[in-house]
C-alpha cells in the first residue's frame, strides 16, 4: 500500500487519471488458485467452479503492482469474507489510509472505505459513477492475469501442491 502523504497522493492521482475516480489507492479483487486436492477437508477447497483451490485476495495499483496478497483461505470462502478477514480490512478499519478508498466488484459490500458499483442505478449520476468504476477496475482483472500468465502453477488447475506462503513469494 502506498506510503505516506506523497506515495499516497501520487497513486491517487494516477487513479483519476484513469477515469476520475477520486481517493482511490488500490483495486481489490478475489482469484483462485487451482491447487491439488488437500487430504483433509477437501470439500472447502472446492469454489463454485467445481475446482480444488486458494481464494487469493490481490489488491494493485494503477501501475499493474500487486500492493497486498491475502492467500489463507480456502476456495470455497468468499471474497468479501475474506476481505474482512484480512489485515489490509483492519488496517482500513484504524484509519491508517484516512480518507482513501480501494476499488471492488459486486462481490464486495459497500463500505466507507470499499467502493463497489450501484446494482441498479437510478439516474445518470450513478451510471456515471458505474461507468468511472469498471473503467478503473479493468486494472485489477489484467494484473491478476499477469500474475497468472507469469506463474504458470497458479493457472493450471491441479498442479498447485502447495498452499498460501508460496503463493504470496510468487507476486515478486
């Protein structure tokens, strides 16, 4: 996550730059990374996919740079769960980012810090306010693709053997 008031102001800015999304300093999203069937407790680790695997929390910035990982959670837990699960939540709970804001899909709830779109916006403001998000979010959905086309093991579904530590390492 950026650090202090320069770090922070400069990712902010590139984020409206994008499309005029004020106070954002990442986007956040949820993957999975297939892995091999774990001999224990195996039915967690399958995701709605019908897959063996990790949901892997990435938040980035709007240069593709993976800012947090959150790997300790079984593939059938679901991305706001593990949102507020993960450090970077308390984090934003005790204020340490101020008044900045991450970036989610509808998968997340809204919160004061966790901007997500309107379900069904009722004017042109809110569709606007869709529009700006999506835009920006197509960061967070190319970076995770990145990260997967570099690191083939967390692509290819059953060959993971391994579980969060590693995947964490793999983002460098």
């Amino acid at each position: 996550m950026p650090r202090g008031m320069e770090e922070t102001t400069a990712t902010k800015r590139k984020f409206f730059r994008i499309a005029n999304f004020p106070h954002a300093i990442g986007i956040i999203d949820g993957t999975h990374v297939p892995i091999a069937a774990p001999s224990q407790d195996e039915e967690v680790y399958v995701n709605r996919k019908k897959f063996n695997s990790l949901t892997v929390q990435v938040v980035c910035d709007a240069d593709y740079v993976v800012l947090n990982f959150c790997t300790r959670f079984p593939g059938s837990t679901h991305d706001y769960y593990v949102w507020h699960n993960s450090n970077l939540y308390r984090q934003f709970q005790q204020g340490e980012f101020g008044n900045s804001v991450l970036l989610g899909d509808s998968g997340y709830p809204l919160e004061p810090n966790l901007m997500v779109p309107v379900g069904q916006p009722a004017n042109a403001a809110e569709g606007r306010y869709n529009t700006s998000l999506k835009k920006t979010r197509v960061v967070v959905e190319q970076t995770i693709g990145i990260w997967k086309a570099r690191f083939k093991c967390v692509h290819q579904k059953g060959t993971l053997n391994i579980f969060g530590v590693l995947i964490s390492y793999l983002a460098v």
